[in-house]
C-alpha cells in the first residue's frame, strides 16, 4: 500500500457532553465525544492541494478505521493538546501561534465505546458565551495523517476511495457544525431557549434550518432525488455504469464512440469520392490508353501489360535518363528517387517532344519504295502485260 501525502487536517466530530463551572469562570465539558471509528467521512477534493486524478469539487469519501484511530500513541498525542475556536491557519497550533488561538486544553484522552473522548476546559470567555449560546456545540479534530488511496467498503456497507493512517494530534477546534453528523455534542442539561430547531445534511455536511419545514422537505426531496440519480444505471453499448459513481469511464466510453464515428464518417467520405461510376471508368480507361500510346511512342520496347500508369511512365524515363530534358526537369534527382508530379511533369515532356518531332517524307517514301521491290519470287511471274519487243509490232 502507497501512502499518497501527509497532511494537516480539521476533522469534524461532534460531542456529548456535561457542563460546569469552575470557580476562576472556565468552563469544564467532561466526557465530550472527540471523534468516531470506524467511519467514512466526506471531503472535497481541493481539501488534499496534493492530489491528482479528482477534479476540484468532487467528493472523497475517505475511511477512518478503529485500529489506527485507538492505537494507544494517537490517543495519547491528543492528550494536553489545545483546544481552538475553529481551526487555525494551516490547521496547526505551534509556538508562534498559540497565544492567538489557545482557548482551553483537552486532557483525559482515552477510547469508549467505539469513541475517542476527552474532557475540555475552556477558559476563553468569548469561546464560553459561543458554547453556551449552542453557537459552538460540536468538536473538529486537527491532526497529521497519511492520505492512503485505497478503494474498499467500511463495516457498515459505505465505500470508500481512501483512508486515513498515522494520526498524530494536534489541536482539538470549537466549530458550529461538525462533519460527522449531530449525534455527539458538547452537553447542555439547560432547556435550549431557542425551541426545537431542525438540522438537514447537504453533501455530508449538516446545516441549522430552524423550524422552517417546507425547506426541510423540499432540501430532502432534492436528496433523494439526487440519492437515486447516483443509484441509476446507464447502459452504453454492452457496458453498464452506475452514474453516481462511475462518471468518467462513461465518458471515456462516449468519447471512443465519438472518435470511432468519426473515423468511421470519414471512411465513408472516402469511398464515395473514389466510387468508381461509368462516367470515372471511361475516364480512366482513356487516359490508360493515351499513357500507354504516348510511352509506346517514346519507348516501344516498355511494358505496360499489368503495370499501373506512374509505373509505365517511370519505365519510358528510365529510358531516357540520359537525355538533356530528363535531367533538367528532375535537377539531378533520380527516377526511382522522383515525386509521382515530378514523373508525371517528366512524362508529359518528352509526350510534347515527340508529337512536335519532324518527320522525312522523302526517306520514308523511298523506304517503303525498297520494301516493295526486295523479294524471292520470279519477277516475270508477277509482271503486269506491258510493252513487250517481241509482240510490239502488233501494236503499229
């Protein structure tokens, strides 16, 4: 197991608890309940600076258990520590900031009954008044602790994503509203002069709402309904997620369907711009057929059975690679080397030479002149009736 970071925290626990009066005015609360383990508590996640991978307000749900809690050297480090009106900055009491926060001391520290407990003198008179008033009734731990992140599920069914390891006390804070609920408070045995009020549980946090019942019931709808939205189940293709716990695979699953969509569109634009139609057959096949004219012309010797167009042009070059024009429209580069539009460039060339190259009629004509009188057979056989001496006086 990897402990993440160690850190300095006001863990909120409320209290149970007598009062009296010791004869200097300070305040005695005996038996006050100090913290609960094993518990699973709600923290945002901007509460740890040090951690990755949550997005600022998201919660944490983060495991106390009993046996790091009671371990007999935690229980002793609250022991004489003390206690503040709320927490101080950085959530630590030291030498050059207990004059300015120190309210009273915590002593008696020990463990009953599934709690840890202590008894606080308070001796700040504005701290006395607030807790009299029930303005501060509850208790907030501060302490260092190693951040383990851990997912497992508490004995009482309530997963977790982290845990808490290693406490060391430091301070014990006088705060309004604790994170762990109302059922341990500072004691009061007088009658609350305010009347009955009630409490409501926002995110794990419990707020004061005095006796207006419409907002109760309408702040309790909106938590079932939000209890049940995080039970819900959201299928996606053939996987399944539950939404309140489960939001970023959901959409790493969203965002690789709309990657493959888009990929897929994108196949598809392609098939249809190289779908090949009767109209884009007949152009293929005539400009097959000049390709193969024009290098049949420049080169009659070039295969072209079976060869694709750039590769009977680069074929026709190949065998031109000597000539002046080859070499000043590739600059140097070799045929093998060259762009499909530097061959290309290269083939209509030496097409445009040779449809410009002027021809000998002269020659030509005398050469077809020998083809015609060069043969084996008898050329009296094949002699048309012309003049003939022996017959000629038959024509005077």
């Amino acid at each position: 197991m990897k402990i993440l970071y160690q850190l300095k925290i006001g863990d909120f626990a409320p209290s149970e608890s007598s009062r009296s009066f010791t004869k200097e005015g300070y305040l005695k609360c005996v038996n006050v309940r100090l913290a609960k383990a094993p518990q699973v508590r709600q923290y945002y996640a901007y509460e740890f600076p040090s951690l990755t991978g949550f997005t600022a307000d998201q919660i944490i749900n983060v495991y106390t258990p009993a046996e790091e809690l009671f371990k007999p050297e935690v229980v002793l480090s609250f022991n004489g520590v003390d206690t503040t009106d709320y927490h101080p900055p950085k959530n630590e009491i030291n030498a050059s900031n207990w004059k300015e926060y120190h309210t009273g001391t915590c002593e008696n520290v020990r463990v009953e009954e599934g709690y840890l407990v202590g008894d606080l003198l308070i001796k700040d008179k504005n701290s006395i008044d607030l807790i009299q008033s029930n303005e501060r009734i509850e208790i907030s731990l501060g302490y260092g602790a190693d951040l383990m992140l851990e997912n497992g599920t508490a004995p009482d069914g309530t997963p977790y994503q982290a845990k808490f390891i290693n406490f060391k006390g430091n301070h014990v804070a006088l705060v309004k509203y604790g994170r762990c609920g109302g059922d341990c408070r500072i004691g009061d045995e007088k009658p609350n002069p305010k009347g009955e009020t009630m409490e409501v549980l926002v995110n794990g946090i419990r707020f004061d709402i005095g006796d207006n019942k419409p907002l109760a019931d309408a702040l309790k709808l909106q938590q079932e309904q939000l209890e049940n939205l995080k039970a819900a189940k959201l299928k996606v293709g053939d996987q399944q997620f539950a939404i309140g716990d489960e939001l970023p695979a959901v959409q790493a699953v969203v965002n690789t369907l709309q990657a493959e969509n888009a990929q897929l569109k994108q196949q598809v634009g392609d098939l249809e711009k190289n779908q090949i139609t009767p109209e884009k057959l007949d152009q293929v096949v005539a400009e097959r057929a000049a390709v193969v004219a024009d290098a049949k012309a420049i080169a009659p010797g070039v295969k072209t059975e079976g060869c694709s167009c750039e590769q009977i042009k680069r074929d026709v070059i190949a065998t031109k690679a000597g000539d002046a024009l080859v070499a000043a429209v590739l600059g140097g580069v070799a045929v093998g080397d060259a762009k499909p539009d530097q061959i290309d460039t290269v083939f209509r060339a030496l097409s445009a030479v040779k449809a410009t190259t002027p021809t000998n009629a002269v020659g030509d004509a005398l050469q077809t002149f020998q083809k015609q009188q060069v043969g084996d057979a008898d050329p009296s056989a094949n002699q048309q009736q012309g003049y003939n001496k022996a017959d000629a006086y038959k024509t005077i």
